[in-house]
C-alpha cells in the first residue's frame, strides 16, 4: 500500500495562488454615531466624545466610533454645552445645543457669603445670564470646598472652607440652568511655595521670589506642581462642574526670576502648554471644557511677552481661551488709541480681531474677560452700564463664544445687565 505525502505550501504562495490577500476582521464598535448642531443638524468636527472612560473626537463629517459602551455617551465641543446621552438610545444622531456663556465672577469669599452669593444669582436670574464662574482655589492658593487632595491638606490649603456643600451648590446652579465654571488658580500659589521652597520660583539671588502682593509662586517647571493642580482640577471635574478654568497658568510677569529649568521663550511656552495638555488629557474622561486666562495684550502678540503664554500654541489643547481685555490693563493703548477708557468697544473688538489674525482660530475659542470694576491706572472713572455695554458689543460684534464679567467685589446691576441684554438682543425687549 502506497503512502500518500502532502507537501507544506508557504501561506504567501497559497494567497498568491488563491489571488486574495489576508483581511483580520476588526471588532465592530460598542458605540458609534454622529455628533450635529442642534440649531443646524450639520455635522460639528473635532468635538469630544466620552463613554466607559473612553475618549475619541468626531472627524471631519461629525461621525466617532468606541470600543467601549458605558450607561451613557458624554459629548462637548467648542461653542456648544455638553451633554450626557444614554448609550442605550436607538439614535445615532446626537445633537449639541450652540451655548454663548454670559457669566458673572464669585470669589472665594463671595461663594461663602449668602448675601453676596444671593445678590450674584438674582442678578442672573433677572438678567437672563447663562454661567457662574467661582473661585475653587483662589488667588491666596485657598481652596474654598473640603477637598480631599493630600497634598491641600498637608500644605493648610484647605483652612478657608467657603463653600462646605458643593454638592448642594452645584445642584442650585444647574437648577437655576446655570454653567457651572470653576476657577483654579495655578501657579500663583502662596500655601505651596512657602510650604515647600523646593515647589517655589526664585528671585535673582536665590531667594524665595515674592509678587508685588507679597505672595510666593510655584515653579511652573515643576511636574509636583503640575500634579497638584491636576489633581484638584479632576476632583472638582468629578463634583460636578461643567468646566474647569484655569487661570495664572503662567509665569510671573516680572524679571530676573529663576526655574528648575532655563528660563526662555521656548521653555517658558513648552512648559504652560505641556501642563494644559496633560491636564486637558485627565479632565477628558469627566466630559468638562477646560479654558485658560490669558493676559489681554497676548492678543497682539505672536510671542510669550515673558510669561510663557502664546495664544496660538494654547489654543490646540484647551476649548476656550479667556483673554482679559480690561480697558484699565491696557496701560500703553493699542495702536491709534493711546487712552483705552475712551473706547471699551474697540479695545475687546479690535484685540479679538488681532487674536484670531495671529492664530487663525475661529472666534468660538474666545470668551473674554471684560471689566465691571472701577478704573484703577488711569482716571478712576466708574465702570457703569455704558463702558459694560461697549464691551459686550465689542465680544458680540467680533463673534466671541461669550463674555465673563470680573468684578473682585462681586457688585453687579441687574437692572443694568438686564437693560443691556435688551439692546444687544439676548432679553426679549
């Protein structure tokens, strides 16, 4: 009896012969879709899409696809709220609603004031405002909600507890249909640079550096920093707020200072943008925007101006820049109008032209900070109804995603506001 002998046949030669090639079925995706306008139902690119702690963006027609599936889907996008969608729905056509923020700032010792607090949210109520940004770590570093972060408690950040239920806060704001922004400052950070001298920012002999306040920074260089920063921006993400805004993320605007690390233009803007990325990286999986503050001549500038921010390199990695077009901060004009308080409108309306110029963002990116607060640098004239009203045109006209009112004291008219939003269109008159 014969034996039968098979012969091995190379896979490449079996393919070949068989004129196909090798295709490995992928997994389809646990969820798909397509992220629209509300207003508009066209399809909105690079918007965020969240579901099971997994992260993806939208392409080019609006579509995204995830391995993972959890209860629900979370999205935002520039421009737009945020929104939470049960994975489970039968469509896959998800719409964001277009969102123009129209805020009004809270301190640290405002939120812990039930007069101030009251008066800041009637005031929003009767003026038909959209969003309330408050002090979540302040400008003296004192977080102001009982914080769990370690290294807030080992330093005494956590000693001026102004807002001790922000779980009861939250919940009255978004009640109220308002956006909830919380304001981190970072590198500004008095309890952490006195508390650690190895976290701090040197003067030029070596010594601990102060600001004109008599306050201590931290070394933006620093990866310690960066994580404390991080770390209470994701819990606060976790509380509950709609976006995490961060401002002093920059270095000190005085010379002579020193780092952990050569203080250049390339390092100084290397280092303000590896921060907000990696912090835009952890805040993703929560479905919260992150902005940034920026100084308002940043807006004619191409450079760092020696603080490590560069609006052009900042854009890419946060969803709203806030540049603070305070006509009293404009010291030195802009071109052709050397007084500022002459003309608010054309100080917001000209510097966020420049701003889109130099970067060739579109105007959704920009929401500024404008000034309802008193003249300080050069007349003292008060800042009323008239100089608020230009400004909120100025942001209007130039196509800015909204506008954030700053006032330290947190005094604002509602009749004032109101009377304005009828003008400019946002009040039914």
């Amino acid at each position: 009896m014969s034996q039968t002998r098979y012969t091995a046949i190379p896979l490449s030669a079996l393919l070949l012969f068989l004129g196909s090639t090798p295709v490995l079925a992928e997994p389809p995706p646990a969820v798909f879709g397509e992220i629209v306008d509300g207003a508009t139902h066209k399809p909105i690119a690079g918007a965020w899409v969240v579901s099971a702690g997994e992260v993806t963006r939208t392409d080019s027609a609006g579509h995204f696809a995830l391995s993972k599936k959890g209860a629900t889907i979370g999205a935002h996008a520039t421009g737009y709220a945020r929104q939470q969608f049960p994975a489970n729905s039968d469509t896959r056509q998800l719409a964001l609603a277009p969102f123009h923020v129209r805020g009004l700032y809270l301190s640290h010792s405002g939120v812990g004031s039930m007069l101030l607090r009251n008066e800041v949210l009637d005031t929003a109520a009767k003026a038909e405002l959209t969003a309330i940004v408050v002090d979540v770590k302040g400008d003296r570093g004192f977080i102001s909600y009982p914080t769990h972060t370690a290294m807030a408690i080992q330093i005494g950040a956590n000693h001026n507890v102004t807002m001790p239920d922000p779980a009861a806060f939250l919940a009255d704001l978004h009640k109220r249909h308002l956006y909830a922004i919380a304001r981190i400052v970072v590198f500004k950070d008095n309890p952490l640079a006195r508390s650690h001298p190895d976290l701090a920012v040197e003067n030029a002999q070596g010594s601990l550096f102060v600001d004109r306040e008599g306050l201590a920074w931290t070394d933006p260089f620093n990866h310690t920093v960066w994580e404390y920063n991080i770390n209470l921006a994701v819990e606060t993400a976790a509380l509950g707020f709609d976006e995490i805004q961060f401002d002093y993320v920059r270095c000190p605007d005085q010379k002579g200072v020193q780092f952990s690390k050569t203080n250049t233009e390339a390092n100084r803007i290397e280092t303000i943008v590896g921060f907000l990325s990696e912090a835009h990286k952890r805040l993703l999986p929560y479905n919260v925007s992150l902005s940034s503050d920026n100084f308002g001549y940043e807006c004619w500038n191409t450079g760092d101006i020696g603080i490590g921010q560069c609006l052009a390199d900042i854009g890419p990695v946060v969803d709203y820049m806030s540049p603070m077009l305070y006509p009293s901060s404009f010291q030195f004009g802009i071109p052709g109008l050397r007084h500022p308080l002459d003309d608010p409108y054309r100080i917001v309306f000209a510097s966020l032209q420049k701003a889109k110029e130099h970067t060739g963002f579109a105007a959704a990116i920009f929401r500024p900070w404008l000034q309802a607060f008193n003249d300080y640098a050069f007349d003292r004239r008060k800042f009323g109804r008239v100089q608020i009203e230009q400004q909120i045109k100025g942001a209007q006209d130039a196509g800015a995603s909204g506008w954030l009112l700053w006032d330290p004291r947190n005094q604002y008219s509602a009749a004032d506001l109101a009377a304005i939003g009828r003008t400019l269109g946002w009040v039914a008159k």
